[in-house]
C-alpha cells in the first residue's frame, strides 16, 4: 500500500492511479489525516501531492514533521516537494518567477531517483514558489529556469521529491520516474496485478458474507458483471442474479446476460422478463424526464418482486438473504468522502429506495477499483469481451433514445439502426476511441425520401458519437467518412421506415450526450 497524501490538488487520484499502473496498490487519503493514523494503515510509502496553494499562504496545509521520523519512504510532488523541503529544514523561497505549463528541468546529477531518464526533461510544471535551498543531507538533483532546486533526494532516509508533476502525460518519463521511487527508492514490489486483485478480493468477499446469501442485480454493464462474477468466484452457490429485462436493451444484450454471463460464470440466474409491463407504462409518454421517472419505478418494483422471491425461496434458511451486490467503484469513494459504505440499501442509487423490510448490508467488491483495473478484473475472470469493454448505456436504455412515444415497433427500428451503427464502428476497429455511441431516432419527426421508384416519408436517425473521459463533459466524435457513408448506407438500405441519416455534431456542453 502506497497512500497519496491530498493537498487538494486535482492530481491525487491521477497519482494512485500512476501508482496502481505501476503495479502498486494505491489509495488517496486526504491530507488531514493524523500521522497515527497513516502508520496504522501500514504503508509501504508516501506520496505528498501537489496543491493549489503556496506553502506560505494563511492556512496552508503543513506537512506533520513527525511524518518524516517513522522512517516511512516518502516521495514530493510540487506543494509536496515545497512542503517536505520546509518541514525539513530546507528554503522554499518566493522567486517570483513562476512556471506554469511545459518547462525544461536540466539534470545536474542524477542520484538514484533520475538515474534512468534523459538529462534534459521536457516536464510539466505549475508553481510559483520555489525550493532554493535542499535539507541537510539531501542532494540536489535537477533544476529549471524557474526553480534552482526542482528534483533532490535522500535516499538513506528513502526520501525523494520533484517540483514538476510526474503523473501527467506531459510530463517526459513522469511514469518512470514514479517507478523509480517506488521500487528503487521505497523497495516496492510490482505485484498489484488482475489475478491477485481477484485473489484479494475473493478472501474478501468469503470473509464478510460467510455463509449469508447474496443477491446481486445485473445490468448488462460491465461493473454489476464484475461485482458478479467476483462474488459468484467466492460464494458461488450462495448467490442469485436478477436481471430485470425492461425491454429497451439494444439488440442482443439480453443474450449477452442470459446466455453469454451465465456460460462464463455459472452464476444462478433470475430472468424477470417486464417488457410488457415497462410498454404498457409508458404508453403514449413523451416527455423526457417522466419517461426516466416511469421507467425508475418500474424498475424498483421489478427488482423488489424478484428480491422478494430470493428471499422467500431461502425463507427456512438461518442465514437467509443478507447481502446485495454493488458495484460502486474507487472515485465515487473518494468523492464522497472516502468513509466506510453505508450499511443499507437506501445509499444504493441504481437500485435505490426499496422497502424497509428488505434490508441488506452492501457488498461492494469493486470499491478500491478505477475502471480500467474493473475491466482488468474482467478479462481476469474470463467474462466475453463485448461485456467488458461494452461502452456506457444508460439505464433507461432504449426509452430515451426514442425522441417521442415508446412503441414496440419504433424499439425494433432503433434496435436495427443501432445495431448497424455498432457493428460498423467495430469493424473499423473504433470501439475503444469512441466513449460512447447512441443512435437516436427522431419518432414524431418525418421528412420526404425517395427509395427505389417511390417517394418515402419515414424518420430520421441521429449518429450521435462522443469522445469523453468521464461523461461530465464530451467532444463529438470525428468519425471517418467512409465508415459514416457505409453506417448511413446500410441503415436506409436496411432498416425500413428509416431514409435519413444525420450526425450531431455538438460537444457537451451545451448538448448532453444522450437527446433526452
Ligand atoms: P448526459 O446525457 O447527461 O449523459 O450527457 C452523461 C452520461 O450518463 C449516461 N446516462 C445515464 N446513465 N442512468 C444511467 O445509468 C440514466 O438515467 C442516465 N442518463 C444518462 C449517459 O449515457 C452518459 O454516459
């Protein structure tokens, strides 16, 4: 365990996640957190992250000088580096002369931290004080216009710091640099990897549910099938999955569960097939938001019936049915504070506001993850490709796709364009380049065709491609031509009621990524 002290920068997360790739497990913690308790975590290393501050500032978060006498190997990075010069005895000093932004740090002697890179750097920097004198027996390693001492280390007390941010892309060698510190410097050892995660995370699991019984629904998403397949490794025969099929799934996703899931994982499947009563509910809606509103209760009371049956069918058992699947991931806990999960269902929002009476402690196998390691875990566990790199799908599906009343024959038309759309951009081997990819179909609107001899007056659909990194805010997605020319060929030709194809080229924001 390497735990990143937060200074509140922007950067903490992007640190444990450099640390994690490195083959390390990682976690942030923020910087308030008392010496006490950061020995009690038994860390194998220190990483003080950046911050927005100057060291100098009224109410500038100081680094505890007790930190540096447990002898723990601790690594500075900008206000990090600045606040372990100061604590140490060093001069931090305001130059004037800021660096924000790409910057050449020259390497004056390598020592054991910079041993491996180039000895100039193109680095990332953004600071305005700067450390003009190292701590007694620290060497200086490296220096920039604007900083005299940018890089020094003590490697007998296993202490080390760079000005500039190693854990941007920007930043040349950032990840080596990281690296050394942490095998060179604290004695890490690379061995955070998918198949002892999974070994981890299995004991884990046996320990908290002992011989309860678990119920877990299912999404067709690539988190709930991991959370899954995780629990399913440990606990196997003590588990059900409800999947709730609400009928606006695109084309062969239901499969994907029912069929695909349960061969990879042979999890006791409970298939609760409510198209019929989502359709009838939403009958003649239109509005967006009453749709999502129809579509959540819907889904609430399906999954409780479903909860209700587990729970009835293991009635006579001591332990009966305790625990619930969920797959809240790594960032989502430090967002909310990084405090201990709530115990019951009434936190879960996917799943959310289920009766009293049916009450469950969580169990959130994927709560120390990042996304990228939850796909890792996946492909660890053997789950079929097109689940685990399945791009996000909102949760009302189809529902809110189709601008307009939901119909069965208007879900078969989406259903089909999507279907092309998906295909072709897989073909093009553009899959893991586009965030997300939804194909809209304007139902109330019609315009003027011609097909064959005839005139047409059908609908159109709407490509809607998007870069992202997190949802939050969205590029259009600059697809090739040719692969639009063949999405809008093949859905004309193919997909009846349907002669036109438009692209929406409008980032988020102002548009959101779905229509509706
Ligand atoms: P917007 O359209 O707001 O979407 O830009 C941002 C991201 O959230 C997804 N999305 C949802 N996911 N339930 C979900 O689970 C929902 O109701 C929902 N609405 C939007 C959307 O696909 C995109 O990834």
């Amino acid at each position: 365990l390497v735990l990143v002290i937060d200074f509140g920068a922007q950067y903490a997360q992007l640190i444990a996640r450099r640390v994690r790739e490195a083959k390390v497990y990682s976690e942030v913690v923020p910087h308030t957190a008392s010496v006490a308790d950061i020995v009690a975590r038994k860390p194998k290393a220190i990483i003080l992250s950046g911050g927005p501050q100057s060291v100098y500032a009224p109410g500038a978060p100081q680094v505890d000088a007790d930190l540096f006498t447990t002898g723990l190997p601790t690594f500075g990075i900008c206000y990090g580096f600045q606040a372990m010069a100061r604590a140490l005895g060093g001069d931090v000093a305001r130059t004037g002369l800021s660096e924000f932004g790409r910057t050449e740090a020259q390497i004056a002697e390598p020592g054991t931290l910079l041993a491996k890179v180039p000895p100039e750097l193109r680095v990332w920097m953004s600071h305005g004080d700067s450390v003009s004198a190292a701590p007694a027996g620290f060497t200086a390693l490296a220096g920039s216009a604007g900083a005299p001492i940018a890089a020094f280390e003590d490697t007998g007390r296993g202490l080390a710091g760079v000005q500039w941010h190693p854990e941007v892309q920007h930043s040349q060698a950032g990840q080596l640099v990281l690296e050394t510190f942490l095998y060179d410097i604290a004695g890490c050892r690379p061995d955070w990897t998918p198949a002892n995660i999974v070994e981890d995370s299995v004991e884990a699991i046996r320990a908290q549910v002992g011989d309860g019984r678990v119920i877990c629904g299912l999404s067709g998403g690539v988190d709930s099938a991991v959370a899954a397949a995780l629990v399913q490794k440990a606990v196997g025969d003590q588990l059900t999955c409800v999947f709730v099929d609400h009928g606006l799934l695109r084309k062969g996703e239901a499969e994907q569960v029912e069929r695909d899931f349960v061969a990879a994982t042979g999890v006791d499947l409970l298939v609760v097939d409510a198209a019929e009563t989502f359709l009838a509910a939403l009958d003649g809606v239109t509005d967006p938001e009453t749709k999502r509103k129809i579509i959540g209760r819907e889904f609430i009371r399906s999954f409780e019936g479903a909860a209700r049956q587990v729970v009835g069918a293991h009635a006579d058992e001591e332990a009966g049915v305790e625990f619930l699947v969920q797959g809240t991931l790594y960032p989502d806990v430090v967002e909310s504070g990084g405090g201990e999960g709530a115990a019951n269902i009434k936190s879960h929002h996917n799943v959310g506001g289920l009766p009293d009476d049916l009450q469950f402690a969580l169990v959130e196998p994927l709560r120390a993850l990042f996304k990228d390691e939850v796909r890792a875990v996946g492909e660890q566990l053997g789950l079929p490709a097109e689940i685990v790199w399945r791009q996000p799908f909102p949760g009302p599906g189809l529902g809110i796709r189709i601008i307009g009343a939901v119909t069965r024959e208007r879900l078969e038309i989406l259903r089909d364009a999507d279907a092309i759309a998906r295909t072709e951009l897989t073909a093009a081997g553009l899959d893991r380049d586009i965030w997300q990819f939804p194909v809209v179909l304007l139902a109330d609107v019609r315009s003027v065709g011609v097909q064959g001899d005839g005139r047409t007056y059908g609908h159109p659909i709407v490509l809607r491609p998007v870069t992202s990194d997190d949802a939050m805010t969205a590029d259009w997605g600059r697809l090739p031509y040719d692969l639009l020319e063949k999405v809008s060929t093949r859905i004309t030709n193919e997909v009846r009621a349907v002669n036109r194809v438009v692209v929406d080229i409008t980032s988020k924001p102002p548009g959101t990524i779905e229509w509706e």
